[in-house]
C-alpha cells in the first residue's frame, strides 16, 4: 500500500484516540457516563398526570419516601429512578398490557445526515421520562447511537457483544439476551454495534448458491429473536445502517412500525422519496419470497427544522403536498441546545441545566416533548389506549 492508504489508518486511529478523551473529558470521574438530571415536584406532577399535593400527601403517609433536599432544606428534585417508583405507587405507569404487541420501531432512511441516531436517542429518553420500558437496538456499524449512550464502539465494545454473533453465519448465540446492555437510564436498555457488526454484510454476501435461503434465515431470526426480547419491553427502538444492506432489509422485516426523518432541503427530499420506492420494490420482492412485512403505522418526520429559514418553509410545504397525514405535523426544530448537548454525548433530556439560555432550552424542550408525543400517540393508538383523564380535569368537570 502506498502512503496515502496507510495514512487512512493513522487518521482513524487519531480520531479514535480523540473519541475516547471527549468521552472521558464527559464522563468524569470515572470515564462512565451517568445520569444526574432531576425532575422538580411540579414536573412530576405533571408528568404523572396529578397534583402535587397527591404527591405529598404520599411523602407524607410513608408510600413514597420523603423528598430528597439539599443543605439548605430546599428539595433537590427526583431522580429517574425515584420517578419510576413514583409512578409505581400512585398508578401512573403508561406500561403496555401483557397482550399488547410491543412496539417496535425502525428508525430508517438510506440518507445520511437526516438525524437518525439523533432522533432514535431522544425518542428513547422522551419514552424513559414518561415511564416506558426501553430497548435501543443500535445495528448501525458506524454505532453512533451507542456512542451517545455513552460507550466507545473502539474501546469499549467487542464483536461478541453486538449483533454479530446471532447473525453471523455461524451463531455462537441463540438468542439475543447476552448483547443487552444497562443505560443511565434505569429503564432503557442498549443492545450497542460497533465497526465489525459489518462482517455479517461480508458473510452473507460470499454465502454463495445459497445465499438467498441464508439470507431469508437472518431476516426470520433477526425478527423472532427481536420479537422474544420485545416482550421484557414497552417500546424497541432499531436503529439500522443509512443504506440497502443485509442489515437494513432484516431491521425493515424485523420492525412492526417505521419512523422516517428526513430535513427540510430539497436534496432530502429527493432522496427520501427514491427510500420510499426503493422500499416499496423491496418490500415486494420480500412478500414474493414469502418473507411478510406488516407496519401498524408509517410517518415521516421533518428533523432539523429551521422555522426562520424560508427555504425550509417551502420544501416542507412541499412535503405536506406530496406526504398528507403520512408527514408528522410537529417538526423537530433546529436547535443549537441540541447541538451542544450532542458535544458532551448527550440528549436533551439528559442536561442537568441549560448549555444555552434558559429561554432556548426550554423552546428545545418544548419542541421535543410535542414532536415524540406525536410517535407516542400512535404506539397507544395501536394498543387501543386513550389518555386517562388528568386528575385536575375530573376535578374540573365535577
């Protein structure tokens, strides 16, 4: 090889280096990411659907433990863990029933720079804050989901710990328990990649005169094994590869629902719409083949979102055109909160306080919560739930 391929090398291996002093610089002291936000007692009212004297009240009787408060007897607020049990005690937990089907979501679009990770990252946070029981399934080998859980595909993560050895053409695995992984989050969980997660491509791709019967194999497998899993859970998040892959085609077999984001420009746009006939052919071939694919729902959504952008205003009136109700009507909005959060491999609602000004936080925020409620909706509409009655309004209509 000449000089320039081995410098390819040196370059990655510098970048790598990088990665893992970013996430150590984060991650203080112990190079291990945690999770620190709180949530104020107004806020879990809220979120609970309750007034905060119920909350009290419970603090007061014994079944919650008393609110935790700093030195100066101000109270500190609630960590994730102590809002889970809270909503274990009062009856406000959004669990699905036993015969529910989990949601399993594919986050997908063969265009890179849409968001994707992004999008799956905070949609799985936006369902841990409102009580769901999460697993991400990150089976895209550039793992930059995993990244922002906080896990070093480079250092941290093996082959024997992603995908791989369920898919590969020797398994080693037979189920997919051994690749789950504990977040911060004590409810998500994270089923993490890394770059060899690509050798199943390489493998499948040299199987040979049987490689379609192999291949039809990975896409009943990776589906069933997805399926046992999902029953620990609420909601499954996949995050699969932005390209036609073997990959990409079990995730899109393996999914009962799919999310597409795309950005407001026109060359989104343009290659959103050849992901979608391209699926389209696929997912005949695949019924031909006697390989089903059945979605309880399919919704685009606009991500990176420029309100004061007038090009951005005018393609995605052209999405509204071309999309109707496919199209999500609450973009996500470009945000530098979001940006900078990603800096430190972390979500929105994962930030103790601000980067920004209060202001554009709480914007960011807002956008978010109404934006993932929308996907939310559709899951409950699909375990036919309507939203309780918030106490105050029972309160109110009495």
């Amino acid at each position: 090889m000449n000089a320039i391929v081995n410098h390819i090398g040196e370059l990655a291996d510098s970048g790598e280096r990088m990665i893992e002093r970013l996430r150590r610089k984060a991650f203080l002291p112990e190079s291990r990411k945690g999770l620190n936000v709180r949530f104020g007692i107004a806020e879990v009212a809220q979120l609970l659907g309750c007034s905060t004297n119920r909350i009290r009240m419970a603090e007061d009787d014994g079944r919650l433990p008393p609110a935790p408060a700093g030195q100066n007897g101000r109270r500190l607020g609630y960590s994730a863990a102590e809002l889970l049990q809270m909503r274990d005690v009062l009856g406000a937990s959004p669990a699905r029933a036993p015969l529910d089907i989990p949601a399993i979501i594919a986050v997908q679009n063969f265009k890179g720079g849409v968001g994707k990770s992004t999008v799956t990252c905070h949609l799985s946070h936006y369902f841990a804050v409102q009580g769901y029981r999460v697993l991400v399934v990150d089976c895209d080998s550039q793992a930059t989901t995993t990244t922002l859980f906080g896990f070093n595909p480079h250092f941290n993560i093996t082959r024997a710990e992603t995908l791989y050895p369920y898919l590969s053409i020797d398994p080693t695995q037979a189920d997919l328990l051994y690749a789950v992984k504990s977040t911060p989050w004590p409810n998500v969980d994270l089923i993490p990649s890394n770059l060899e997660l690509f050798d199943v491509e390489y493998e499948l791709a040299a199987a040979g005169s049987d490689g379609q019967s192999v291949l039809a194999a990975r896409f009943r497998k990776l589906k069933q094994g997805l399926a046992d899993l999902a029953q620990n859970y609420d909601v499954v998040l996949l995050d699969p590869p932005p390209a036609l892959g073997t990959i990409s085609l079990a995730v899109m077999q393996a999914a009962n629902a799919l999310l597409v984001p795309l950005a407001a420009t026109t060359p989104d746009f343009c290659s959103t719409v050849q992901f979608l006939s391209m699926m389209d052919q696929v997912l005949q071939q695949l019924g031909q083949a006697g390989i089903e694919v059945e979605y309880s729902f399919l919704r685009l959504i606009c991500s990176k979102f420029d309100s004061n952008d007038p090009s951005h205003a005018m393609v995605r009136s052209i999405m509204e055109q071309s999309f109707g109700p496919a199209l999500l009507p609450v973009p996500i909005l470009e945000s530098a909160e979001i940006s900078h959060a990603a800096m430190r491999m972390m979500t929105i609602y994962e930030l103790e306080r601000p980067i920004g000004t209060p202001k554009t936080h709480k914007r960011c925020r807002a956008n978010l919560d109404e934006a993932m409620g929308q996907i939310e909706q559709l899951v409950r509409q699909g375990w036919g739930r309507v939203e309780p009655a918030r106490e105050e309004d029972v309160l109110h209509a009495a």
